[in-house]
C-alpha cells in the first residue's frame, strides 16, 4: 500500500531522512514517532508528494507517485497547521472543499459528531485551537479515502472530542482503511495503534507492533520502551 524505499531529505545542510524505509502492506493504525524535529511531518509530507525528496521511491497502492498527482485523491490528510483563508466561514470552508473534490461527502454526520453546528457561520480567524482542529477533521474524513494521515490529530482537542477522534479512527480501521497518526501522546499509541514506526537519526529505528517493542526492550510501558531503545547497544528494527 505504501512503500518508501531509501527516501533522503535535506533542507540545506540540515538533513532529515537519511534513508529511510519502510512498508505497510495491511490495513491498519500506525504511529510514526520521533523527537521533536526528528522528520515525522517531512516524511507524511513526502507521502503526499508535498515535499520533494532528493533521492528515493515512493509507491503508493502499487504505483510509483513521481510528478503524478491522482494518488493523492485516495488519501486523507490532517496537516499539524492547517491554513485556510481566515476570512471564509466554517460553512463555507467546507462547501469549498466539497466543490474542489466535486464529491458527496459525509460533512453533516462529523458536524454533529464534533458538535460543530453552532460554529457553522463563524469565521475562522474567529475559532479557537480546538474548534479549528475539530473543523480539520471534519475536512480529513469527510471523504472516503482509502489512506488518511494524520499530524498530531489530537492537538487542541478537549477530552469528548478526543474519545471521538478515538471512535473514529477504529471505524475506519474496522473499514479495512490504513492510517498513520504521528503523536506525542503515548496513551494514545497505546490505544489506537498496532504498529509502530519510529524515526530516529533520519532513519528508522524500529518498525513493529507495540508487543514486539515491548518485547525487545523488556518494558511493559510504551514511553519507557521508547526510551530503551534510544540507549546504545538497545534493540534494534526487525
Ligand atoms: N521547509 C523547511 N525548510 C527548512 N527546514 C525545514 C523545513 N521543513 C522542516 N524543516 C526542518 O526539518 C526538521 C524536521 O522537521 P519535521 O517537521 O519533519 O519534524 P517532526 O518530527 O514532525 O517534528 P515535531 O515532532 O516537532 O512536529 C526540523 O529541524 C525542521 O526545522
């Protein structure tokens, strides 16, 4: 479904994936993790064909995305900064969007799902954090995309809206869909997640389920596994 086969990425000389691989050939949850600045968005935004890699391949469902833009439209994204004209409504926001995609969407179940009907005629620039992160995944799952991505999807949220972000995601999973998630909640990995891929030094570290990880480093909890692996000589990919 995906695969990225010795992906390089520099900004200048800052270089931020050093060859990275890796595939996901099932449905599923996966968690990207990563120190801060470790690559997570660079690489979802190389996925997207967003960023231009300096070297490497790309597949997405079998087919290589050089200079090919049709893929994207199997793919969900909830970028970590979302930027949308201030000055459009909620409401208009997303009609624009439905009339880009020109497709029927599932708009009016999320609204209410989110609780979003009463900010429907509020400006953007109007919204708080959480409402405008309500607002994105709206406009992340309101299309039926095989592939959805999401950047800390959780910023912002309030504990209800969390718990149907959670909802949310494991009907997609049960729908056979395949979504990456980058977070720096633990807990939610925990919750949500089967496998994880994990960015380390432009590179990946480990790419597993939760028990595997657990397994190699002895640790029951998932932030102190992390913090195994991190030590020399720790456990390595598999
Ligand atoms: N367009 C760009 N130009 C220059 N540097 C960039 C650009 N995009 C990202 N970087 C740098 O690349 C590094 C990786 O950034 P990236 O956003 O991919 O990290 P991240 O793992 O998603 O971080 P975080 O957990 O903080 O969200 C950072 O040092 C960042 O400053």
């Amino acid at each position: 479904m995906i695969q990225v086969t010795d992906l390089n990425k520099s900004f200048g000389k800052l270089e931020v994936l050093k060859g990275v691989s890796f595939s996901i050939n099932r449905p599923g949850v996966f968690a990207v993790l990563g120190h801060n600045g470790s690559g997570k968005t660079t690489l979802l935004k190389t996925i997207l064909g967003m960023v231009i890699p300096n070297n490497g391949e790309l597949q997405v469902n079998g087919a290589a995305i050089k200079r090919s833009w049709e893929y994207r439209k199997d793919i969900a994204y909830l970028p970590q900064i979302a930027r949308f004209p201030e000055n459009l409504t909620v409401n208009e926001l997303i009609k624009m969007i439905l009339d880009i995609r020109n497709r029927k969407g599932r708009e009016v179940e999320l609204i209410q799902r989110f609780g979003l009907e009463k900010f429907l005629d509020k400006k953007l620039s109007d919204l708080s954090g959480g409402t405008r992160q309500k607002v994105n995944i709206v406009l992340a799952f309101m299309f039926d995309a095989n592939i959805c991505i999401m950047d800390e999807p959780t910023a912002g949220l309030d504990p209800v809206a969390l718990i149907e972000l959670k909802k949310l995601i494991e009907e997609e999973r049960e729908k056979g869909k395949t979504i990456l998630i980058t977070t720096h909640i633990m807990s939610l990995v925990e919750e949500v997640a089967e496998e994880i891929i994990f960015l380390l030094d432009g590179k990946i570290h480990f790419q597993g389920t939760l028990e595997e990880m657990q397994k190699q480093t002895n640790e029951k909890d998932l932030e102190h596994a992390i913090a195994a692996m991190l030590v020399p000589n720790g456990t390595h990919n598999h």
